[in-house]
C-alpha cells in the first residue's frame, strides 16, 4: 500500500491496517498527545492519541527520515534492543 493508498483510508481503517501490518518503532509526547511510531509498506506513521479523551486523533504518514530525529533514544533504543 502507497502512503496516497493509506490516506484515502477513513481513521479506523488506518488504525486497523497499522495494528495488523505496522511495526511500532518509538513514541514521543507533545503536549497532551502520546504519538506512537510506526513503520508500514514502506513509509512511516504517526499515530496522534489524547490519553485524557480516550480516543485516536489524527495519523501523519511520512517517508523522510530526518523526522524520525523527534524520537531521540526512543527510537534507537527499540531498534537494538536485544
């Protein structure tokens, strides 16, 4: 699947492909948002969640990596986690 494939995708649909496809890589937090990493078909996903709301908000598709520099030690230390 093309990231243009994954956008055409309604919120659920996105959630469901990322949870039967998707690697978690890392997750960060802005604000009040938890965003989890993913890596799927080839490109990366931001999934935005509000843990106060109880609900997924928005997803971020992207396959430059200087963005994957926001997740700092997260990021590596999953990659090469034994």
């Amino acid at each position: 699947m093309s990231i243009a494939e994954f956008d055409k995708l309604s919120l659920a649909e996105q959630i469901s492909h990322l949870q039967r496809q998707g690697n978690r890589l890392a997750s960060r937090e802005v604000g009040p948002f938890q965003i989890k990493l993913f890596q799927v078909d080839g490109f990366f996903v931001e999934l935005w969640e509000d843990p106060t709301r109880g609900g997924s908000y928005a997803i971020t598709c992207f396959n430059d990596c200087e963005y994957l520099g926001l997740y700092g030690d997260d990021l590596w230390r999953r990659a090469f986690k034994e």
